[in-house]
C-alpha cells in the first residue's frame, strides 16, 4: 500500500513537472511571438492581427535563414490547399496563404514552436506563426541585362567541358607554363600573361611559355566563327571555386585589356551580380556550359562580382538553369546549392591607352581629366567666364543635335499657355528650338536664347525669336501678361545670379501677370517614384549606336537638357577631396564633378555630359565621316563630349528664392518629372 502510494505521488509529481514544462514552452513560444510581431512591425511595417485568416506570417522559416521553398511546401501542405507562397529574398521569414481560414488555424495550432531541421544545412530552427490580414506581394518587374552583356547557353558539350576542365593541371608543374595563385577567394591560373593583383594589371612584355592551350584555342575559333566575339583573346585566368567562395565587385582595368571579356561556366551554375554606378544591381544566373560576353557599358561601367555564399537566391520555377535575370518574385524564389566551379576568363590585351566614352571610371583617362574640370566660380567673373564655356558655348556647338531631341511640349507647361486669355503677350526667355512658341495660337508669343544656331533654328520654323541674356532681355517692362523660363536657370552658377534671373523675369510682367519656372531638381526619385529621367536609363541604352530616329524618341523630353545620347559617367570629384555634402558650399579648390548621366545627384553643382553623334553638323556644313561602330575608337574620336554646368535645386529653394523677391507672390509649386516648378504673379 505505501509502495502504491508512493508511485501514485511520483507519477503526480512527473505530471506537474510536465505540465510545468508545457507552461514555459507555451510562454516561450508566446513571447517569441511578440517579438516576431514587433519586428516585422518596426522593419517591414506589417501587421499582424489576433484573429485567424487566411494568411500566415512564418518566422525562421524564409530564404535569409535557409528554409527552400520545396521543404516549406512540404510542411504547410500538410494542413489545407495552400493558395499562394511568398518567400522574399534575404529573409528570415515567408507568407502563406491557404484556402481557408480553418486550414490556416490548424497550421497555426501545429506548427507554433515547432522545431524542424532545415534539409539542406542540418540546422534545428523553431517556427513562430503569426496571423496577417493578407500576404504582402508586390509585382515584379521584369529587369534587363545590363546594356552590352549577352549570355548565351549551351555553348559547349558535356564532352567538351570535361576535356577544358581534365586541361588544367592544378597540381603539376607550374613554373614551366603558366602562373598559378592560390588567393583568399579561390584557385587561379594564368595562361598567356599574368594579371598582377597587386596592381590590377599585366606586364605586357613579359607573356608566360606556351600561350593558351590549344583546347582553348579550339574554343574560341568557335567563337569567333559564330559572331560571339570580334578579335581573338590572347590572356586566359581560370578560376575554381569551391561552396562559399566568391570574388569582390569590380571592373576589369580599362588600360589592361580591350573592350570583349568573355567567361565560360564549367562545373556548376552561379548567380553573378552586376552593379551600375548609381547603385541599380541586376542579378544574372550563368548555367553550366555557358558563356557570358561583356562588351561597351556592361564591361566598362558595371561591376561585376560573387557574393560568397553556400547558397544562391533563384527562381523556382525554372530551377536556376536557365540564363536571365533573377527578378524579386517573392512567388517563385527558392535556394540552391553551390557546387565547385570552374571559370575560363578570356581578354584580349591592350597595346594602347584605352579612350573609352566612361573617362570618369577609366584608369587611362583620369589624370587628363583630372587637368580639364573647371573650379566652383567664387566671383562674378569666374561665373560669368565657367559659363560662357561650359553653357553658352556647349550649347552652340550641340545646337542642332540639341534640337533634335527637344520636340515633345511637357503637358503641364502645355497646361499653363492654354489657360492664359486670347491675345495675351508672353515671353519664352531661354525659348531652345522654340518648342512652346507655337503652343497656342491665340498667344502672341515671342521667344529668346543665349544660343544663336538654336535661334537660327526657331527661324527655320518661322517662329519668332531674338538672341539675348536672359539676365538682360531687350524688353520694355511690364509689357508681358506672361513669361515661361524652362530649364534655364539651373544653368546659373551662383545663387545671386540665379536669382537675378528671376528678378528680370519679374521685371518683364505687368501687374498681375504670371511667369511659370522650371529648374531641375535634385530629388531624381520624389514621394518613392523614380523620374522618367532615371526610368529610362535602362531602356534606351540597350546600343550605343542610336539612329537619328530613335534620338527623337518623346521620353528624351522628360529631363531638361540631358538629351537621349548622354552617355554615362560615374558622379566622381576630380580632385582627391570628396563632396561634404549637396547643400554644402564648396571649397576654394574644390572641382566640379562629372555626373553619370540617368543617375541620382550627389552633388547640387555639377557638369553634365552630352556625346555629341558622330555625323551631327551645323546648318551649312558638310560631314564626310565613315559608320563606325559606336564602341570603336574612329567612333569615339567623331563623337566628342561637352561637358554642360547645372546647378540641381533641392526641394523648396526656387520656391524660398521667389519669395525673397518683394515684387512678386508665389501662386503655386509643384514637382512635375524631376523638376521643381513655381508659378509666380506680379504684384
């Protein structure tokens, strides 16, 4: 009986403890909870609610921690029909979205505190469920290979990937025929020159014994034979990299090699990562036995690298295999597992300096460059003479290439000339080709440039146009009911100069008379929308070599003065001093910088560049020049680059500069596609 009684309160006792256990998993479980709620809140901005739906927020089990999207099917299937699975990149958590609201319930009920192994690491993790009023999906836009990149598929065999990779002899003697290195990142081997990785270039006089192998050799016959290059590599790096290895962003020196770089994939697939200098990255999926070619702005301006990692981020759908970018799909991403690797890199060496059109990212070109940039003007003077070389003169030069990409009237300015009465007078200082001169019919409109050859043009179309400053316009005061000034005063250098202009545009108007101003704005992407300046950066560079029609297209009218051949630069201080800030007045010595065109503004005073066409002539000349390609040497020494000087305006200060004046009254501001706009009333 005392041996019964005894057992009966051990049992009891194992029973509390049990249920004590319970009670602390339970807790844990619930506090862990909270805190996925509140950082899913504090980061993400997503709410979860205490009600069941149909939507549940899983933590721990996203890509960023390393669940796949096949083992997380696997577990929430389990529970009901499973309508959508969001798992977004670099996460540690995923949505899913069942049928039914019952369905939701038993997979919050059973899988709250579950411990699982992920299947690909051997990693316990514990899922933490929270209900959500719906699953958070954003259509994907689809994203272009950068401009120049080709990737093409199945370039090689089985057969033929088995004898490049048996070529290499990573354990023989090295010291006959090539170098070998074993770096940080991986194994690499050199044939036909070495690359020097302290100074990221070759000795040019100094080829390694026995040049490329002749597998190789075979290799690119091929290639040339199919159009997939133009000349013939004579430099070979492999590469070999096991799981987790990768190699930095960078860009292939310009002065070391010409513009094709191409790289074969052998062994296993891998996701390589493209960045433009305004920060855009474009991630490319390179299969097995494919070759990735690199020419003209993708090899010139974009970095290209492999983040280490065991893993990469695919799409689901096609298994990673197939070429292309991998878009943000948080419906069809999913993880793969590197496997080791073996990359054949091709470059044809440089026998001269490289006179590329990306001289702010060129190693041949920066110290020229550096000699050329003019300094911030700090006196009247130095304004008066930066612009009279790098707006006034510009601007007579590329006048009539200018021109024919300036004919799509903006519809807000549009707007504003048709609301004006019948008859009235306006004036359009800085009127370029005239495009606004023939708005409105009922409008007298009279127009002025600093620019004879773009008033020659606005007489061409028998459009009524005078040359003059618009810091000094010959008419009489007050005898305006309107003015426009469009894109012109950014193109003042100093802020008592800019202002100046306003005044004189105050000056022209009558008493009640209106003047609309158009400057561009440093905020390129305004209340989360991108400009169209930005927008088309990676639509209309696809070739370099754009015919006359396509440089007429309308969306080149939808940033002032930066027409639809301005070839990108990276935004970079031509001196060894950095920009301390954009609203920062700028040093005694400090340089203007050169900004990359369909780029973000880093700094509020800067010059911009404009690539001339190749065959572009003034009224009256002749151009005898042959087609070249636009990459070409030939081509790049017809197409010469201006540099024009802008001062970008940052929000509310055209609007603070207007309302300095006494004279005037601010009727409205506005934001119209990368601009900042006023209108303004004489008072």
């Amino acid at each position: 009986m005392f041996f019964l009684l005894n057992q009966i309160t051990s049992m009891e006792v194992k029973t509390s403890e049990n249920h004590l256990k319970v009670y602390k998993m339970k807790k844990k479980v619930l506090r862990k909870q909270v805190r996925a709620q509140h950082t899913l809140m504090r980061h993400e901005g997503i709410e979860c609610v205490s009600h069941g739906t149909q939507s549940l927020v899983i933590a721990n089990a996203g890509l960023g921690n390393g669940m796949s999207r096949h083992q997380l099917l696997k577990i929430v299937e389990e529970y009901g029909l499973v309508e959508t699975l969001l798992m977004p990149p670099n996460k540690p958590y995923s949505f899913v979205k069942y049928g039914t609201t019952e369905a939701a319930k038993k997979a919050f009920d059973a899988l709250n505190g579950k411990e699982v192994t992920l299947e690909d690491f051997g990693q316990n993790i514990v899922l933490y469920i929270n209900f959500v009023e719906k699953v958070f999906c954003k259509n994907a836009v689809p994203t272009s290979l950068p401009p120049g990149l080709m990737v093409i598929e199945n370039i090689i065999s089985p057969e033929e990937e088995k004898r490049l990779l048996e070529s290499i002899d990573w354990v023989g003697d090295e010291d006959t025929q090539n170098a070998q290195q074993t770096l940080r990142h991986r194994r690499v081997k050199h044939f036909g020159y070495e690359f020097c990785y302290d100074n990221n270039n070759v000795d040019k006089d100094k080829p390694l014994p026995g040049g490329l192998p002749e597998i190789c050799n075979l290799f690119l016959e091929k290639c040339l034979k199919q159009g997939y290059i133009k000349h013939k590599p004579d430099q070979l790096t492999v590469n070999q990299y096991e799981p987790g290895q990768g190699i930095p962003p960078h860009i292939d020196t310009h002065s070391a090699f010409e513009d094709e770089i191409i790289s074969l994939s052998l062994g296993a697939e891998i996701v390589m990562d493209f960045k433009h200098p305004d920060g855009h990255t474009v991630a490319i999926m390179l299969p097995r036995c494919s070759l990735l070619v690199m020419a003209g702005e993708s090899r010139y301006l974009w970095t290209h690298g492999i983040t280490p990692r065991k893993y990469d981020v695919i799409q689901a759908s096609e298994l990673g295999r197939k070429v292309g970018t991998i878009t943000a799909d948080v419906r069809d991403l999913t993880l793969n597992r590197r496997e080791t690797r073996t990359s054949f890199t091709f470059r044809k060496v440089r026998r001269s300096p490289c006179n590329c059109i990306y001289p702010s990212v060129c190693d041949s070109q920066k110290g020229h460059q550096r000699q050329l940039q003019p300094s911030f003007p700090h006196n009247e003077m130095e304004a008066s003479k930066l612009e009279q070389e790098y707006v006034h003169q510009v601007y007579e030069e590329i006048a009539r290439h200018f021109s024919s990409t300036r004919h799509s009237p903006w519809p807000q300015i549009v707007e504003f000339l048709k609301s004006l009465p019948k008859g009235s007078i306006v004036a359009d200082v800085g009127c370029g080709n005239g495009k606004y001169l023939g708005i409105n019919e009922d409008l007298y409109m009279v127009g002025c440039d600093r620019s004879k050859n773009l008033v020659d043009i606005c007489g061409e179309k028998n459009l009524e146009a005078f040359v003059c400053d618009a810091l000094s316009v010959p008419i009489r005061s007050g005898s305006c009911d309107a003015c426009i000034s469009i894109a012109v005063i950014h193109h003042f250098s100093t802020a008592e100069r800019r202002l100046a202009s306003i005044r004189e545009l105050a000056r022209l108007l009558r008493p009640g008379g209106t003047a609309l101003i158009y400057v561009w704005a440093m905020e390129q992407e305004y209340k989360n929308q991108k400009s169209k300046y930005l927008k088309e950066k990676n639509g209309s560079r696809d070739k370099e070599e754009i015919s006359a029609a396509a440089a007429q297209r309308p969306l080149s009218d939808q940033m002032p003065d930066s027409g639809s051949q301005d070839l990108a630069r990276s935004d970079q201080l031509l001196n060894d001093g950095k920009d301390e800030g954009s609203n920062a007045e700028p040093g005694t010595n400090s340089r203007l910088p050169v900004h990359t065109n369909r780029t973000s503004f880093h700094s509020q005073d800067l010059l911009v560049p404009w690539h001339l066409k190749g065959g572009t002539k003034k009224k009256g000349e002749s151009v005898n020049t042959a087609s070249f390609p636009a990459a070409s040497k030939e081509s790049q020494e017809l197409s010469p680059v201006f540099h024009r000087y802008y001062h970008v305006f940052c929000e509310g200060e055209l609007e603070a500069a207007c309302r300095s004046l006494d004279c005037v009254r601010v009727q409205k501001s506005y934001y119209d596609q990368g601009n900042w706009c006023v209108v303004l009333e004489k008072l």
